[in-house]
C-alpha cells in the first residue's frame, strides 16, 4: 500500500479500501483487472513484519504438544524437541515447507452435490456457517431464554437447511445428554437432519473417534467418505502456545479421513494473548501454523483453513469480547496475514455480538464485524444465529443474519464500469426534465437489486398502520416459516439413522463406563 506524503511525514498508515489485495507487491486504488473490494489496515511491510515475528516465535518459543505420538513424528521430521518431551521447536524452513505443500483449495461436500461448496469461491464470495459450542438458546416464538436440548438441534438443522447463506452447520453443545459425550448425541442427531456440509467439534479425546465413525455411517463408507468428506473439523489451540491432545488427534484422525481441518487458534487480548492487537495476531498466527505443520507430518496433508477468532477482555469486567472495536482490528490482520502473508484459506466470525439478546446493538455490531471480515477477504464467516459472545443460540437472530449476508455478498461485487453500466444513451438523450423510470434499461437491470424480507422499506402510514411492525417481527415469521417446511431430499435413510444411534449409544456406554479400558489410538 503506497504511503502518502503526509503518511511519510507522521509515520502513520492509513488503512484502506483497495481491490485484489493479494500477490501484488504494491496496493492501488484501481488495477486493470477489477475484483472484489477489499480492506486493510496493513501494506505489505507490515505484513512482512507479522510474517517474520510468527516464524520467530515458532523457532525460538515453540509450541507445547501434549501428543507422544505426534512430538516424535515431528522430531523425526525435524522439529527440535526440549527435553520435557512437550515443547516442540519449529525450524522456519519445516513451516514453510508445510505451507508449501498445503492445498490452497478445498471442496466442503454435502451430502448431495447441491451442497457442495468450492473454498475459494471462484466468484470471490463467502459462505456463512451457524454458530456452534453454544449451550444457550432464545426461543424463535417466546423470545425467552434457556439452556440448549436436544429438541433445538432440529430447530437449528431447518433454519440452516433453509436460509441461502449458510454453507454449512455446526452442531450445538447439547443439554440434557451425558456431557462428556454431549458432542457424540448433537452431530449425530444433526447428521441425521441435513444435507448441508457439517462442522464437527470434539470435546474428548475419545470422542473423536466415535464422530469419526458417525460420519462414516452417514457418507455410507470409508471410501465414499474419503471421496466425499461431509464434514471438516475443528482443531483449537490451548492459548497461549500448547495444543492438547484431543486436538492432535481431531487432526490425525480427521485427516486420514480426508476432511479438511479449521485449524483454530483463540487468543483473548489481556488474558491468554497481549492486549495489544499485533501481540494477539501473531500468538494466533504460530498455533495455527503449527496445526498445519502437524497435519502434513502425522495427518495426511488435507487442507487447512486458517481459524483466527479473536477476542478481547473487558478489563473492568473480566468479559470476553468479540465484537469490541480492537476486536475488529485484530480479525482483520489476521485475516490479511493468513491470506496474504500465508496464502492459506481462512475462516473466521462474520456474525456475532457482546449483548445477550436479538437487539439493536446485536445488530449493529454484527453488520460491523460481518462487513469488516468480508471486506478482510475470509472465505468462510461463522457465527451466524449467535449472541452474548458465542455462548448463546437464536434462531430469529439468524435470520437476519442471513439478510446481512446477502447485502453483504451484494455489497462486495464490484459494478462493471462500460456504456450499459452508464446508460449512455441515455444520458446523452435525457430531455431536460426527464427520467429513467419508462424505459428498457431501467426494466432490464430493476430486479438486479436485492430485494430484502427482513428489513423494513415501507412508508410511515404503513408502518403505522402495521402498529409499528420491525424487522425483528418479519424475522420471526419467516422462522415460523421455516419450521413448516418440508425436509430438504438428501438425508440419511432410516436404517443409516439407525446404525447413527447405534454408534451413540456404543460410545455413551465406552466412554462413560470407567470400568472399561479407553479406547487406544
């Protein structure tokens, strides 16, 4: 990004809106070739500067690996390992190899090819994903608040089978159901309930397997499974710098299936991460990186999708932020940094919010994170449905979350410049007082405009006469709506569901019963 004579002058860099960020040595305004806006706060200097400091601390600080298995691998790979047996130095030239030979492209299978879904879009949009890890739930019709059962895992499938935007589903944090193998009962009930591409979740190490098996029975085999993987997982980071063994073995075992990995880092500025934003994004930008180095040497080198979803402590508080200001910073650069600095594909929340409740500072700081993201150039945007910083589930709110999504996805498409886009005909004609209400070009390109049904366009009286009915109630109805649909085709058929419950109720009694041995891996 080219610096202004006052920018050289003070020091300081503006950010900017500027088209096809990535591969260019220098930023402008207008290339030849137009594509999707883009934002940022970084030009290529500091780019190099995070790129740098993010190596460093992968070969000076390193990560600790709670994985015998894997800490060998890497060892015979070329990492050097402290004696502890658990902090893992990595030698820059090992990370770059692994970005190197990391695919750049990834297809998120459903279960039928409608549900199909190329990272990256070739038209650069993104796809938007529901919120997951949520224990609460805002009822669609009551608006009442409470914890999340498994009755609201179908509420959640029908909202994200039906709402354009979303790409994929992620299943909820179950009540009701043992807890150790709450993530088992809800990706299994949601397999069951959607076409749709499926985000998994572990939350033990043993569970791993039996959400391995789960989407074994559902893509209806091993090898079908591995042609066509239905699901991707996440991979979560112990910030600051440790990775737990569940997640080394969600990768190990997610990769031999074929699945595509979100390897996901968390950093909370002024707690697991520095309050400074730079701080946080390089901090997530090593344990990311050192996912990716582990799934090319213990997986099998399935793509990885760059997971940076930074948070912020309220330090009068002590309350997790997501949506805070520097918050929306530090996603950004990270985004700029996995993308441009990394090449990787990336994923990260596009919708959120600090308030406990669908209102109007939901909305607000949703439209602000979900534009900002977008325009940062992430493939994926999650979080959709959910409030009071990931922990809590609405189905309305995610109704307009899928509106925001679609102006967004309008919004980022960059016009053609030529003489249909000016009219020129037209305007060279226009009589004095005349309009471009009564003619063809006006007919041709009137229903190119988004035509939105959750936000409100209608005049006063109307509104009025409506008694003052907002977007909020349009939402409702179209989750009402949405709830006496049809199943969309593509589901598992009964005894496939059969042989799902089956798997669940073989890992409650494996991994529940303490008088059985654990399983090994």
């Amino acid at each position: 990004m080219r610096r202004s004579r006052r920018e050289r002058k003070t020091g300081r860099t503006v950010a900017k809106i500027v088209h096809n960020l990535p591969g260019s040595k220098t930023n402008t305004i207008l290339p030849p070739t137009l594509g999707p806006p883009g934002f940022t706060f970084l030009d290529n200097t500091r780019i190099d500067q995070l790129r740098e400091r993010t190596f460093s601390l992968l070969e000076e600080h390193g990560v600790f690996i709670c994985h015998e298995k894997a800490v060998k691998a890497l060892n015979k790979a070329g990492a050097r390992v402290e004696s502890d047996g658990q902090r893992v130095y990595f030698p820059r030239s090992l990370v770059e190899q692994a970005i190197k030979d990391t695919p750049k492209s990834v297809t998120l299978f459903g279960k039928t090819q409608e549900w199909d879904h190329d990272l990256p879009n070739p038209g650069g949009k993104f796809i938007m994903r529901t919120g997951t890890g949520a224990h609460g739930f805002v009822d669609g019709e009551t608006g009442n608040y409470r914890k999340l059962v498994m009755a609201d895992v179908a509420t959640i499938a029908a909202v994200g089978n039906h709402l354009d935007q979303i790409g994929f589903i992620s299943h909820p944090f179950v009540n009701g159901v043992p807890e150790r193998t709450s993530d088992i009962h809800g990706f299994a009930e949601l397999m069951s309930l959607t076409p749709k591409h499926v985000w998994i979740q572990p939350y033990e190490t043993e569970n791993v397997e039996y959400l391995m098996r789960i989407c074994v029975l559902a893509a209806g085999g091993e090898a079908a499974l591995r042609e066509r993987p239905i699901a991707s997982c996440i991979a979560t980071s112990f910030t600051p710098l440790e990775l737990k063994q569940m997640d080394v073995e969600a990768i190990i075992q997610a990769s031999r299936h074929g699945m595509a990995i979100h390897a996901c880092s968390l950093p909370t500025a002024g707690g697991t991460a520095p309050i400074t934003m730079p701080g946080a994004v390089v901090l997530a930008a090593a344990e990311i990186l050192s996912m990716l180095v582990l799934n090319q040497i213990v997986g099998s080198g399935t793509a990885v999708i760059a997971t940076p979803l930074i948070f912020a402590l309220d330090m009068r508080t002590g309350k997790s932020l997501q949506s805070s200001t520097e918050v929306l910073q530090g996603v950004s650069m990270s985004l700029q940094l996995m993308k441009q600095g990394f090449g990787l594909l990336t994923h990260t929340y596009g919708s959120g919010s600090d308030t406990p409740d669908v209102d109007s500072q939901s909305n607000a700081e949703r439209s602000l994170l979900g534009q900002l993201v977008a325009l940062s150039g992430a493939d994926i945007l999650g979080g959709v449905g959910q409030l009071e910083c990931a922990t809590v589930f609405s189905p309305v709110q995610a109704v307009i979350d899928n509106e925001i999504g679609q102006m967004l996805q309008n919004y980022l498409r960059t016009p053609k410049i030529d003489d249909e886009s000016f009219a020129w005909e037209l305007l060279k004609n226009i009589p004095q007082g005349g309009n471009f209400l009564a003619n063809q070009h006006t007919l041709k390109h009137c229903r190119a405009t988004l035509d939105p049904h959750v936000f409100l366009r209608q005049a006063r009286d109307t509104y009025e006469a409506e008694n003052r009915r907002n977007a909020q109630d349009n939402a409702r109805d179209i989750f009402r709506n949405i709830l006496n649909k049809d199943p969309l085709p593509g589901l598992p058929d009964e005894t496939t569901v059969r042989e799902i419950k089956k798997m669940v109720k073989a890992g409650d009694a494996n991994i529940l019963d303490w008088t059985n041995p654990r399983i090994k891996h």
